[in-house]
C-alpha cells in the first residue's frame, strides 16, 4: 500500500474530487482525516470506509483551523480541496461572491499550510497538494474572473511552499484539471436553461470527448502523496483532457 500508516488531511472531503480521494487514501493504507462543513457529505464518507475519522470545519476561520491542528502530532500528507467556482466577469462579479472566492480558495490554503509545515518539519517531512485548475495563469475561461485569479494564485502559492521547504523534505504540488463530474458540476449542468446542451458544451471542451471522473484526479492525488513521487515538487499538473493544449 502506498500510503501505509500516513496521515493524510483532506479538505472538502464531503462531496467529488475530495471524497474520492479520501476513499483512495483510505484503501491505500492512510490513515484519514476528512474535513468539511457538510456534515451529511462526511457521514456518507464514513458510511464507505469506517476507519476515515471526519470533523466538520470550516476551513476559512483562521482560528478554527489552527485550533484543528493543535490536535494533531503528526501530519504526513495535506490534500487543500476545499473550493467554489463564481460566475462573472471583472463588472459582473459581486463583491461578495470575490471575497468569498478568495477566502475559501486562496486564505483556506494560507491558514491550512501555515498549520500543517511546522507538523511536518517535526516529523521529518511532508506532502502538499493543492487543487488548482486549468483556469489559472494557465489559461482563462470566460465569465470565470474571480475563479481564475483565485487558481492563479494557488500556482503561486504551491510553487512558494515548495522552493522555501524543499530542503525541509516538504514537497507541494497543485493538480489542474478542466471540468471534473462532480455533484457540483452537474448542479450547475442541471441549473442552466438547458441541461443536455450545457452537458455537451463542457464535454466538448476536452478533445477526449469527457469530464474527468473524480477518482481519476484523486489517482493523481494518492501519486503525488506517495513516495513514487519523491523528486516531483513545485508543479503544476495538468489533468485537463487536451483542453488547454
């Protein structure tokens, strides 16, 4: 087993890529502890594998991520999943929907990081791995603004992290994919005017002809938690089905 004994911190482990990748973590030997503010979403991750130990928290209170923390004596792997995608334009994004972009996914990963590296510099090293997204300073979407430029700086963010702390033995990676089959993704395919046109839209945007499933990205995430990947750090991998290509 890859992560035998590990453990792994996923945020946004109560729905898609997170829960997959919860699960994959847990059958890879890790033991996990899955966090969000959805506590239906967690009990459900629980219900599939038992030994998965849940907390709800929201990940953008400061205090409350590092009072989480404090718990804890060890940290070998952190997966910052959490995340929303805003509509709009720079004239079209409320003011509110920025400040709630920005907090959940750019500061979660400030505060989440900021506790986690001191664990793992105690314990001889440690991975990162932060959800980015193809739409970043890899490329734009549109009506994406406030999301772009939240990924963007999740690139920034992970390259950071892991040219101050390679000597620490901590790598921090960022995975990037295009549109992902999500709960939330079919939310929104299901909210427009159009459901099966919306569909075909977002699949056509991957020259594979699909979304990506979640377990595909959480694969991805088991890799770069592991030591198969020992050499890989500062990366930003593109999982995107051609899409930016």
């Amino acid at each position: 087993m890859r992560l035998q004994d590990k453990t792994c911190i996923v945020t946004g482990a109560g729905a898609g890529i997170g829960f997959a990748t919860a699960c994959a973590f847990a059958a890879e030997g890790a033991q996990v502890i899955a966090l969000d503010r959805d506590v239906g979403g967690l009990e459900t991750l629980v219900a599939r594998h038992s030994t998965i130990r849940t907390q709800v928290l929201d990940v953008t209170d400061a205090d409350a991520v590092a009072t989480f923390f404090e718990s804890l004596d060890t940290a070998d792997v952190l997966f910052n999943c959490a995340g929303m995608v805003a509509a709009g334009d720079l004239l079209t994004c409320p003011q509110e929907d920025w400040a709630r972009t920005m907090a959940l996914n750019v500061s979660s990963l400030f505060y989440m990081c900021r506790s986690a590296v001191p664990l793992m510099i105690s314990g001889e090293g440690g991975t990162i791995i932060n959800m980015a997204s193809v739409i970043s300073s890899i490329g734009a979407a549109p009506d994406r603004f406030a999301y772009g430029t939240s990924k963007a700086a999740v690139i920034g963010l992970t390259k950071s992290i892991a040219l101050d702390y390679a000597a620490q033995n901590i790598r921090c990676n960022a995975i990037c994919p295009s549109a992902v089959e999500t709960p939330s993704m079919a939310a929104r395919i299901e909210a427009m005017d159009d459901p099966a046109a919306a569909r075909a839209v977002f699949e056509s945007r991957q020259p594979i002809g699909r979304m990506a499933t979640p377990e595909e990205i959480a694969e991805m995430v088991v890799y770069l938690a592991s030591d198969l990947s020992g050499c890989v750090t500062g990366s930003a991998l593109v999982m995107d089905g051609g899409a930016k290509l």
